[in-house]
C-alpha cells in the first residue's frame, strides 16, 4: 500500500478569501499607488476634419489643444469660487488658499494620479480654514474641484482606476466623518452620489471611444487583409494567362531543337547532343510550368479554348463594347509592329479592364482608347468623360485598377489612374520594349 503525502507551501495553505484580498488590494495599488507621481501629460486630441471646417483657419492646427482649454476654463471658475469664499474668512490667505485648489485642477493635465491624492489631503485643510457652515468635509471650492478632478483624471486613465478613486473617496468621507468632524454637518453623500453619476457617465464614454478605436483598427486590418488578398488574386490570374505564352515558346524551343539536326547534313555528334540537351531542358521547363499552373489555377479555372488575345484584337474588344451601349473612338500611332507576347496580352487586358470600368462606373459617357507605338515601348491612354446616366454600386470598385497596375509593374512601366478636371477618368500607362525584344 502506498501512502501519498501532499506537502502544503504557505501558498496553497492560505484561503480563498486571502487571495481575493490580495487580488484586490494590489489593483488598487496599481491603479493609485504605483507610480503615482509619474509625469503624464496630456497629449492633443485628434482633430475630426469634418469639425476643422467651421473653425477658422488660424485655430485649427491649435484644434487639438481644445480638452486643455476645457481643463484652464474649469481652473478658472475654481479659482473664482475659492476667492468668493475665502474672501469673507482669512483675507491674508485668500489669494495663497485660494490657488490651491484651481493648481490641483491643473495638475491633472501632467500628473493626473498625484493630483487625486492632492485633492483628497488638500479637503480638510480648506474645510478647516472655510469653518463648518459649508458642510465637512466637503465645502463648496474642495466640492467641485474634487468633482472635477474626478471627472479628468477618470477620462485619462482606465475605468477601473475611476472605480477605485471612487471607493478611495467614499473611505475618506467616512474616515473624516468619524474621526475629523464628529457633530457636524456632512455632506458626503452628496458628493458620492454625484461623483458616482459623472464617473459612470465619463467610464461609458470612455468605453465607447475604445469600443470605436478597436472597430476603425479593425476595420483598417480588414481593410488591409482585403487589399492584399486581391493583389494576390490579381498576380493569380496574370500568371496562369502568361503561362500560355511561356508554354508557347517553350514548345516551340524544344519542337525546333529536336528539328534542327535534320537540316545539317551529317552534323557533328557535338551538336546533336547539343540539341538533345536544349530539347530535354525545354521539355522538363514545360513539365515544371504545368505544375506551378497547377498551384496557381482556382478550382474553377477552366484553361482557355483560344490563344490568348493580343493587340490585333483591340478592334473586336471595341465593338463589343460599342455594341454594350459605349461610345468608343480608337487612335493608333507610330510604326505598328510586333511586340512580345506578354506585352501584347498585358496591354490588351489594361485596355479591357480599363473600358469595362467605363461601363460600370461612367454609363452614358464616351471613351477614348490611343496607343502609341514608340521607339521606346508602347504607351497606351484611355480616357472618358463623365457619366451621363445613374451610376450602380459596384462592391469590386478598385480590383480592375490594382490588376492594371500589377500588369505594368511585371513588365517594368509605369501607370497613372486618376479622375479629370471634367469629372471623367484616365488611364496612362508605358511599357518600355527594346530593339532586341521586338525583333523576337
């Protein structure tokens, strides 16, 4: 038989309750204890745009000084209460006295802990000097200042610190009232009946601008994921169209290395494995474009029946969408010639996003399609006015533009997008194409 003893630490030997005391006792020390006077000042507050257009403009870039101002004015009207007070009572003091409470106010603006320590010692003291007929231990300057002092160090911290500032200032009204003020008039109630309103009414505040923080930043992380993810979908589907092209002049790589032995007439060994070797490396590059299509198709993806379209095509993608309903007038300049497949596919698809966006998001206005065939590159232009009939939401705004200007970026161009003065949209973009490329 085997005797199990369990070794009790001082830890485990101690109650429940012990440890909910400890739990509670160090919140409160981290709240109000630690690092009680440490320096914290507040920061400017963000300005809202759409509030920035009322003011005038020589206030605006003071906007967010605006909850330092409230905290000033609130100082102020202290400071003329306690000289109210103090002005019938000890004349000699009043102006020390009554600078004590508005400078606790202020304090809060760069030590909000330390200025509710200030408050709660400073009450007695200004109760003493103001006599009893105001209330104990609550006159009518410490009342307010306190509330005040409540209310921004609350919106400065977090809501348990307002609970607990709250508890601390319940305690000390009991403690002044049984040891400090016996037999006089109190007014505690009031003033943890009032404070408890304005903590409750800041801590929902408080809470709502966090909740609305976390949405926006969530919001923008979405916003951001969604942004990312269609740039990847995008660079999708631009590489399964080029595999075609690529798979094309492989193909016609090996088809051509396996051929050319044939046409020399008793060639070197030297060379005809020289061609083997061209021809197998062609074939296992088309193997291994076979299986990046593989990781890259969608599930849907269905491989094209036709080649894929080039330049030459432009004048049927023109009258399709002519007969859509599109004023559509196409300009082609320079010397027209052969340009890489990749360029030619690209430019055809910038052009197709580009006027498809016309349809959805112009209905009604003409279009300009130009290309313009320089030594350099192509550039292309596609313009429109603005729409002439009811604009339809469209949810995949922006996808078309993100997959134009992956297009350019691949083959080394540049692309604007952008609105015109007249309310329409233009599309420049330039593919540079060397001498050697559209000689190939």
């Amino acid at each position: 038989m085997v005797r199990v003893t369990q070794t009790q630490t001082p830890e485990t030997s101690r109650a429940p309750e012990f440890h909910l005391v400890q739990v509670v006792l160090g919140g409160l020390r981290q709240e109000l204890f630690h690092d009680a006077s440490a320096y914290r000042p507040l920061q400017p507050a963000e300005v809202n745009p759409k509030v920035a257009r009322f003011v005038p403009k020589g206030i605006r870039p003071h906007l967010g000084l605006f909850p330092h101002a409230v905290v000033a004015f609130l100082a102020l009207i202290v400071f003329a209460m306690g000289y109210e007070e103090f002005e019938t009572t000890f004349a000699p003091l009043t102006m020390m006295t009554a600078c004590v409470p508005p400078a606790i106010v202020l304090l809060t603006l760069v030590r909000p802990v330390l200025a509710f320590w200030t408050s709660l010692a400073s009450t007695p003291v200004i109760g003493y000097l103001t006599g009893y007929d105001a209330g104990w231990p609550w006159s009518h300057i410490t009342f307010f200042s306190h509330l005040v002092v409540l209310g921004v160090v609350a919106a400065r911290t977090r809501p348990r610190t307002a609970a607990w500032m709250w508890l601390v200032t319940a305690a000390f009204c009991l403690f002044a009232e049984m040891f400090l003020g016996v037999g006089r008039s109190s007014d505690s109630l009031p003033m943890l009946f009032v404070s408890a309103l304005l903590l409750l009414a800041v801590t929902v505040l408080q809470v709502r601008r966090q909740a609305d923080r976390e949405v926006i930043a969530q919001q923008t992380v979405t916003a951001q994921e969604r942004s990312r993810r269609t740039l990847l979908e995008e660079r999708t589907t631009i590489a399964r169209e080029l595999h075609d092209v690529v798979a094309h002049h492989m193909s016609v790589v090996a088809i051509q290395a396996e051929a050319a032995p044939y046409r020399v007439e008793n060639p070197p060994p030297e060379l005809e494995q020289a061609f083997l070797t061209i021809r197998e490396n062609a074939v296992a590059a088309l193997t291994e474009l076979r299986r990046i299509l593989g990781v890259v198709r969608a599930e849907d993806y269905e491989a094209p029946d036709a080649p894929q379209p080039t330049l030459a095509d432009l004048d049927s993608l023109v009258r399709n969408v002519q007969e859509a309903g599109l004023v559509v007038e196409k300009t082609v300049t320079g010397a027209v010639r052969e340009l890489p497949q990749g360029v030619e596919l690209s430019a055809y698809r910038i052009v197709q996003e580009a006027l498809s966006n016309v349809l959805r998001h112009a209905p009604g206005a003409a279009a300009k399609v130009e290309g313009s065939h320089v030594l350099g590159g192509l550039g292309l232009r596609i313009a429109n006015g603005p729409a002439r009939g009811p604009v339809k939401p469209s949810p995949g705004a922006g996808h078309g533009i993100t997959g134009m200007r992956e297009r350019v970026t691949m083959l080394g161009g540049e692309m604007t997008a952008e609105a015109t003065e007249d309310g329409g949209y233009e599309v420049t973009a330039f593919v540079p194409v060397s001498r050697e490329e559209s000689d190939q």
